[in-house]
C-alpha cells in the first residue's frame, strides 16, 4: 500500500507543478476591451467595432495562442537551470516450485529516485534560453501585425459602410434632380411647350436614377454585411454607425506630412521589421546553441533505490549513490558540424530577409503616401466642381423653365450633378481610406 501511496503524491505533485508559472513568462493578457461595447447600440464608432473585431476575430485568437506557446517554450528553456527529479517503482507477483518441495509465491517490488543537476554546459542552456526569448518577441510582433491589420481591415469596411450610405444619398437626390426636370417637362409637354420627346428623355432618366438608387441600396446591405462579418457576426446584424464629419482633423495626418519622418518612423515602428529583427536574434543564439550540442557538460547526480521481494531468507536491500557526470559527444556523425553550418545559414537568411522587409515596408510607405497626397487634391477639387456642377444645375433649370434651353442641355446639367456629387462622397471617402492605408503602413494605429 505504501508504494501506492508514494505513486500517488509525486502524480499530484508534477500536476501542481505543470500548473505553475515559476518563472513568470505568462505575460501577455488576451484584449479585454470589447466587454463593455453594445452593438444594439446607435451611434456606433470606429473604436467600440474595433474593439469588437480584435475580441471576436478567430485568426487573432489563433495569433495570441501562438504567441502563449511561445512563452511556455521559453519556461520549458529556462527550467533548464533546476534539477530534474525522477521516481520508478516496479512491483510483480511471481511463483515457483521445485521438485519435492512446496510452491513459494513471491511479491517483489522496487522504487528508486533519481536527481541529475546540470551545472554547466558551456553556453548550452542561456543561448537556448535567448533563443526562445527571440521566438517569443517574434511572436508578439507578429501578434502586433495581425492586430494592426485587423484594425485596418475593420476600419476600411466601416469607411465603406458610411460611403454607400453617402452614395445612397446621393443617389436619393439625384433621383428628387432627374424627378424634378420630369415634373418640369411634363407640364411644359401638356402646355404644348415642348414635344414629347422631350417628356420621354426626361421620364427615362428619372427611371434610371430610380435603379440608381436601388442599385446603391444592395451595394449598402453589402458592405453592412461585410462588416459585421467582420466583427465574427451575422452578416444580417443591424449596425448603427456613427457618422465622420469632414473636418480638417478627420482628413490632415497627425504625424505630419513630411515623407522623410513617415519613412523613418516606420522603420522604428513596424511591427513586421520588429518581428524580422527578432528572427535576426533568434539565428545569433541558434548558432550559439547549436556549438554547444558539441561541447562538454557537467552535472550532479545522485540516486537512492529499495528493493524487496518479501521473502525473510532475503532481506530488503537499499543503495545510494552522488557524484558528478561529464558528458562530452567526441563524435557524433557530423551533426553537430551540419547543425552549426544551418544555423549559420537560417542566421544569414534572416539577415537578408529583414532587408527585404525594411525595403518593403518603405515602398509601402512611398506608394500610400502619394495615393493620401493625390486623395487631399482630388477631394479639394471635388468639393468646387459640386459648387460649380450645382450652380450649373439651378441656371439650367430656370433657362429650361423659360425655354432658354432644350432638355437635353437640362439632363445634361443634372447628369454632371449628379456626378459631382457621386464624385465627392468617392473622394471623402476615399481620402480617408488612404489615411488609414498610409497609417498601417507606418505601423501607427
């Protein structure tokens, strides 16, 4: 029964200590922000969906899982440095008989314990342990990343959410313009002003404008779909969202607008450069590790064992033993040779592959830093071709109204309405979306 007893304990205590965090890796906290957000809410903005999203998004929880593997791997490295313990027991029941002579039952059994202590191994357990703190910056860079991207992907689809709904509006409008002209030609067509051409091109029009609007409708429901998705919800969730007024704030960056500064403060702040730097520490210590698999290591040991077969002609017997080991692998097929001349490859690898991330990275910066720049202008211009494209429409009208002009000079008027407005919310819009490009490319969120 003792022995039971003893099997017993040392099982519960390797499971109280699997469940211990002794060396504090366990560092990185799950987000806990989308708690509090209501998305039966009105008025939601960009910051309660965002929440939402990096709570919810799958593949963000799958990134945090890798990123804890990671810290558990570095608590596997550094356990490293304290002493393994190993129990073994063994027990049988066993019988013999001999000729002229009664049967005798045996019920022998054993248990050992066994401590070994590394002392030194020349490297061998701080590079593996650099190595590991390497994959676990690494990983929370690459948690970083994903994050940002989430944000962006977030952000963009609620940009796209409040453009249909502009879009929507205007084509509601554009549809009131081209009813309005249909009104105006009808009425001069019952006086005998005009012909019924003209009545007919203004009503098909109107009929246009009419798909217009529900054609910008469905691109609506859409993106509202897309963006609930989004947040790992029912594409048919109802979302009330908080609409961007177009101000200077909303449009101008905030961390100013010379490329040079752009540049380098993406380089400082990528988590993509950050994660590749980390694989760059990672080769260093995978090379140092790597020799030291080939070197000689020292450790205390020590054993105790206990046997008895329960027979009183043979007594139990117990052994101890404590000394010191010297491992040394003089020769072990090259491999250490081949694992060194790989490490030092992936190391070089790394080197070049953060290289062509940085190039990368500032290519990205280049080319989301023009599309912003040229967006600024194209909104700019916007903005006066409606005042202009308004003031057109309201002269052409009144001309129209006193047979100044034909109606195709009229539909004409509307139509170029009808495409700076279109054209404004595309540019607002679209401005904005280039923002938030250039700030993922910047790594700023």
């Amino acid at each position: 029964m003792r022995k039971y007893i003893i099997i017993s304990a040392m099982l519960m205590l390797s499971i109280g200590v699997n469940g211990w965090d002794i060396f504090g890796v366990y560092k990185n906290e799950p987000p806990q922000e989308c708690s509090g957000v209501d998305i039966t809410a009105e008025d939601l903005t960009l910051e309660d969906l965002t929440a939402v999203a990096i709570c919810n998004n799958p593949a963000l929880s799958a990134d945090y899982m890798a990123l804890k593997a990671k810290e558990a791997a570095l608590g596997a490295a550094k356990s490293g440095y304290l002493p393994s313990i190993e129990v073994n027991g063994e027990g049988s029941l066993t019988g013999e008989m001999e000729e002229d002579k009664d049967s005798v039952q045996n019920e022998p059994y054993s248990a050992g314990v066994a401590l070994s202590w590394l002392i030194y191994d020349f490297g061998g357990r701080s590079s593996n342990i650099k190595l590991n703190k390497a994959y676990l910056t690494s990983a929370e860079h690459a948690y970083d990343a994903s994050l940002q991207e989430t944000v962006l992907k977030v952000h963009s689809a609620y940009l796209r959410v409040l453009g249909a709904q502009a879009s929507l509006e205007s084509a509601q409008s554009t549809m009131k313009t081209y009813r309005k002209s249909f009104e105006e030609s009808s009425k001069r067509y019952e006086l005998g002003m005009v012909s019924l051409v003209d009545k007919l091109q203004a009503k098909t029009t109107y009929e246009q404008s009419v798909l217009s609007v529900t054609e910008a409708e469905n691109t609506l429901k859409q993106n509202e779909g897309n963006l609930a998705v989004l947040l790992n919800l029912p594409p048919d969730t109802p979302l009330k969202l908080k609409k961007m007024s177009a101000d200077d704030a909303v449009i101008e960056l905030e961390s100013g607008n010379d490329i040079k500064e752009l540049m380098n403060f993406a380089l400082k702040n990528r988590p993509e450069i950050k994660q590749k730097q980390s694989d760059v520490d990672a080769g260093k210590a995978g090379i140092t590790s790597a020799r030291s698999s080939g070197l000689p290591s020292l450790s205390a040991v020590a054993q105790g064992s206990y046997d008895d077969n329960w027979k009183r002609d043979l007594p139990y017997k117990r052994g101890s033993s404590v000394g010191l080991k010297l491992s040394w692998p003089i020769f072990s097929g090259f491999n250490t040779s081949y694992s060194v001349s790989k490490a030092k490859y992936e190391y070089e690898q790394s080197k070049e592959s953060l290289e062509d991330t940085k190039i990368s990275v500032l290519n990205e910066v280049w080319s989301y830093y023009q599309n912003y720049n040229t967006a600024v202008k194209s909104y700019e211009i916007s903005k006066q071709i409606l005042a202009t494209a308004e003031e057109n429409e309201r002269v052409a009208f009144r001309y129209y109204e006193v047979g100044k002009i034909d109606i195709l000079n009229l539909l004409m008027a509307n139509s170029q309405l009808a495409d700076a407005r279109q054209g404004l919310v595309n540019a607002f819009y679209g401005l904005l979306i280039s923002k938030a490009d250039l700030y993922r490319a910047i790594g700023r969120f």
